[in-house]
C-alpha cells in the first residue's frame, strides 16, 4: 500500500536514527576539536563551530 512504505522502511532499519545522530556528535566533537588554523582552511571559525556543537543531536542543518 502506498502509505506503509515509510513503516516499512522503519522496521527494517530501527536504529539508523540515532547511529546518525551518534555519528553527527561524534562529527561535532572532532570539528571543536581542530586548532584555528585548520578551521580556517575550511572556512569555519570558532565561533561557527561553537554555534554548531550547541545544536541538538537529533538536528541535521542538512535536512530541512
């Protein structure tokens, strides 16, 4: 049926969530972990990256 593809896909993969958002923690930790000359060749600054640790994990910025 065309609603339960999304259960479906849940069922199959019940922890895909919250591997992803341990992953994006672990992300964030490392990314504030850098030195400020590695954040600035990537264009970031500390406060960019303060900004995004405070974030909650569950919080992709990439899925809106």
């Amino acid at each position: 049926m065309k609603g339960q593809r999304g259960f479906i896909l849940m069922t199959k993969r019940p922890f895909t969530g919250m591997l992803n958002a341990l992953c994006r923690w672990h992300e964030r930790q490392l990314l504030a972990n850098l030195s400020d000359d590695a954040l600035k060749d990537i264009g970031l600054n500390r406060g960019d990256v303060e900004q995004e640790r405070r974030l909650p994990v569950w919080q992709d910025p990439l899925r809106k």
